[in-house]
C-alpha cells in the first residue's frame, strides 16, 4: 500500500468516509426517524464524542498510544476499558449511528455493520495480537472478561 494511504488508513478517516456516504443517501432515504431521530441522533453522536474523550483520556494517562498500528506500551484495563476492549471504536460506531439518525437517513444504517466490520478486521484484530505479544497472558485474562465491543463476559 502506497505510503499516503497508509497515513490514512485510520479509523477517523473511515468514519469520516462513512458518514459522508450515510449524507450522501439522505437526500434519497425515505423520511423515517423525524423529530425523534434527530434528537436520539445528537444525543448518541454527543455521547460518542465524550466516551471518545474519556477512552484518549484513559489512554493518556497510562502513556500508551492511541495511534493504530503501534505497539502499546501498557494494557489499559480499569474504566471503560473495563466495558469495552475498545471503547473508541465503539464511539466511533456510535457516533455514526447517531449521524446515520440525525440525517433520518435509513438506507445509510447498513453503513454501520460496514464499519463495525471494517474496523474489526483492519485495526482490531491487528491491535489484539499487538497486545497478546505485549502482554501474553494478561491480555488473554482481561479478553476472557471483557468483550471486544460491549459488555462484561
């Protein structure tokens, strides 16, 4: 791969993208979500922003990176890392969801599963052997349970 798309070839980049298709097929999804929607929608995009924060934050301050593709220097495991092995994609999920209902936009909501999946094989399967090197059996501990997008096994 060419070094530019390397450069971005990241999360934010996708998201972008993807909320760009979801407003590009609003102007042609039937009208579904109203009022309701564009309220859920700011409510979840606002709450994707702030786990989003929340998540750099926590990585910040165990001074890891958050910059796919790079080896980790400690595993962060409290908060919501305690929720979520990835909390920032999945505020990232949820914000283009909530993008996806802000624009009442309900050919766009396949978009969703596209980026969940595009993010789990590009960057999360990657970032999970990262850390298993790193960490080996620590890792697998907090991986048996923690799910890799939401909840506590």
């Amino acid at each position: 791969m060419p070094k530019l798309l390397l450069r971005i070839d990241l999360p934010p980049a996708w998201l972008a993208l993807h909320v760009l298709a979801a407003w590009g097929l609003a102007p042609v999804s039937p009208p579904l979500f109203g009022a309701a929607g564009t309220l859920a929608g700011k409510v979840l995009v606002a709450s994707g922003v702030l786990v989003m924060l929340a998540a750099v934050a926590q990585m910040r301050l165990q001074r890891t990176t958050i910059i796919p593709r790079r080896d980790p220097s400690s595993l962060v495991t409290g908060g919501l890392f305690a929720w979520s092995r990835n909390p920032i994609y999945l505020a990232d999920a949820v914000i283009l969801l909530g993008a996806v209902l802000w624009l009442d936009a309900v050919l766009a909501l396949p978009l969703v599963a596209s980026f969940v999946w595009l993010i789990q094989s590009r960057f999360i399967r990657d970032e999970e052997a990262r850390l298993t090197l790193a960490f080996g059996p620590e890792f697998d501990l907090w991986a048996a349970r923690t799910r890799r997008w939401l909840g506590r096994k």
